[in-house]
C-alpha cells in the first residue's frame, strides 16, 4: 500500500503523458497539430462563455497574464479567436473564439468525448465519482500551495 501512494505522483504524471499523447495523436489526424495544450485549455474556457478579459482568462488556466497575452497572440495569429477592445476601458480587451475557434472546439470535445470513453472503460459508475472525487480533493491541495 505504502508503494502505490508514494507513486501516485508519478502515475499522474504518467497519465498526463498518456492523454496528452492521445490528444496530440488525434488532433494530427484531424490537421489540427499546431495547438499547445495550453491554447487548448484558452479554447475550452472560451468556449463556454461569450467572452472573457485577460484576467479572467489568466486565471481560469492558472497563468500569469504576461504569458497568457502571449498564448492569445499565437491564437490570434491561426484566427482561432479575436480580441474585441472595450471602448470605455481600452486596457479591458475581451476575446471571444471565431467561427474557426468554434470549429476547432467542436473537434477537440468529439476527441475529448473519445478520450473519457477510453479513460472510463471498465470502471462503474461509483468508481468514477470516486476518481473525480480525489482528484478534486488533490487539485484543492496543490491550488492551497501544499506542495510548494
């Protein structure tokens, strides 16, 4: 027992290298592989709103807003999505996903769909409240800076 916590860490690095492989692999074969998982994650929360700011982006992917301009730039750049100034507050840019962005997220839920099939397979439906349960006890952890 005592084995199998001390690789926990190592067998969620492990299945984030498995995913990501998997979505890297699928995304090839629909043309669509020169998009980091981070743009990804940008397209995913933009995808459930109208619109976000900077800020409000930088912090649902949990990156500071330097990097996440830069992140933004590179979307901008595949027409992915655009960024709208607010003309009462031009610091205020809000950016909101194009026609092409829709597409793309459209894609990537079909593969994440594929993707939480292939995860999923075997388990019942207890045991992936269950999994979903720790891994929300987990992240509460980490974003409390336990592990810093």
């Amino acid at each position: 027992m005592d084995k199998m916590i001390n690789n926990s860490i190592s067998s969620i690095s492990q299945l984030h290298t498995l995913t990501a492989d998997f979505l890297i692999d699928e995304l090839a074969k629909k043309g669509l592989s020169n998009i980091a998982s981070s743009h990804g994650n940008i397209l995913f929360q933009l995808s459930k709103v109208e619109s976000l700011s900077m800020g409000e982006l930088a912090q649902k992917i949990n990156r500071d807003k330097s990097t996440t301009t830069v992140l933004i730039r590179k979307l901008i750049k595949e027409n992915l999505v655009t960024e709208c100034i607010n003309e009462n507050d031009k610091r205020n840019k809000k950016i909101s996903l194009t026609e092409k962005g829709k597409e793309y997220t459209s894609i990537t839920s079909e593969i994440s769909t594929s993707l939480l099939q292939k995860f999923y397979n075997g388990f019942s439906d207890e045991e992936k409240i269950q999994f979903a349960t720790d891994r929300k006890s987990t992240r509460l952890n980490s974003s409390h800076q336990v592990l810093s």
